[in-house]
C-alpha cells in the first residue's frame, strides 16, 4: 500500500511560516535541495491545498527561466509531470499536471491508495496535513527543521488534543545546521 507522507521545513519552534507569513529561513542550501530534490523521486502524486499549490505554480513554467542552475531545471523536470491534487474551494481550475480534488481528502487518499502505481502519496501543506493527521491517514511524518526560532505562525504539527506514537525511521545532519527527522506512526 502506497505511504501518505507529510514533509517539510519547520522552524525549531515547530512552525512552516512565521508570524508575518514569512518562510524565506527555509530556502535551502545546495545539500538540502538535492535531498528533496531526491526525496521527490519517491512521490508518485502530491495533494496540495491552495495556497501551497499558488507558491509551487511558479515551478510549472520554471524550466523557461534562463537564470536557473542544473539543480532547479532538475527539480522542475520531476516536479511538472509529477500528478497533482489541489483542494480548495475558491479555485475551479488548476494548471499544469493537476487536477481539482473531486472529493474529499479520505475518499481521495483512499482512491490513490487503490489505483496502481508507484510512489508516497504526498501532502503538502500544514492546513490540510491537519485534516489528514486528525483522520489518522498519515503514515510518516518528515521534518527538515531549520535552525531558526520565529515565535509563532504556521505550525508544522496540528494543534489537536490526540496522541499519536512515532517510530524514528532516519535522522541526517546537514553542514548548514538543518536536522532531518523521518517518524513513521506507530500502529
């Protein structure tokens, strides 16, 4: 069965955005963009909500951006065929290789699972990692956490009053300071 995961980079105090929406900490070096430059290889579809998916459109026309170096050019080529899901319910079409989620996050994830092919089921995005974390459908949970404290905003992790048990996967250091930390729920 194909893995729902939730990876992004966290402030070490636990947030994707500060308090002012800012996430300009999380851009990242050259060793950690080959790391989920890699990473995205596994992702065989990405559910995004509306916001994450409007800052990841620049991507599907990036390949046209005569200024990017090999490694960006390499990350648009995986990301712009890569099937997408967007949820929202203020925009009524999407661009690229996507589509508007036709049901809901469960009955989507569900379908996903049950469809052949390969590859983690992806969410990005903290307000819809919540929905899927409180329906108890994400298996890991990965966090690149930036060695920064920016007192507030987004939280990475749902604020729900449920206990949820992790197993540690894998953990790597990287030389600019970012820690990643991979869990796979215990059930």
């Amino acid at each position: 069965m194909r893995r729902v995961t939730y990876s992004m980079g966290v402030s070490l105090d636990g947030y994707i955005v500060g308090p002012d929406g800012d996430f300009d900490w999380t851009a990242p070096d050259e060793e950690v963009f080959r790391f989920v430059t890699d990473e995205i290889r596994e992702v065989g579809c990405h559910l995004l909500g509306r916001r994450l998916y409007e800052t990841m459109l620049y991507w599907e026309t990036a390949d046209q951006d005569p200024s990017l170096d090999d490694s960006m050019l390499e990350w648009a080529a995986i990301w712009k065929p890569l099937p997408k899901v967007v949820f929202s319910t203020t925009l009524s079409t999407v661009q690229g290789n996507a589509r508007p989620a036709s049901g809901g996050l469960a009955e989507e994830i569900e379908r996903l699972r049950a469809e052949p092919g390969e590859g983690d089921i992806a969410i990005g995005g903290a307000t819809l990692a919540a929905e899927a974390a409180a329906l108890g459908l994400i298996d890991e949970y990965r966090a690149r956490v930036y060695p920064v404290l920016v007192g507030g905003g987004i939280p990475f992790f749902p604020q729900r009053e449920r206990r949820v048990d992790l197993e540690l996967v894998e953990t790597r250091t990287f030389s600019s300071g970012v820690v990643y930390l991979r869990y796979r729920v215990a059930r």
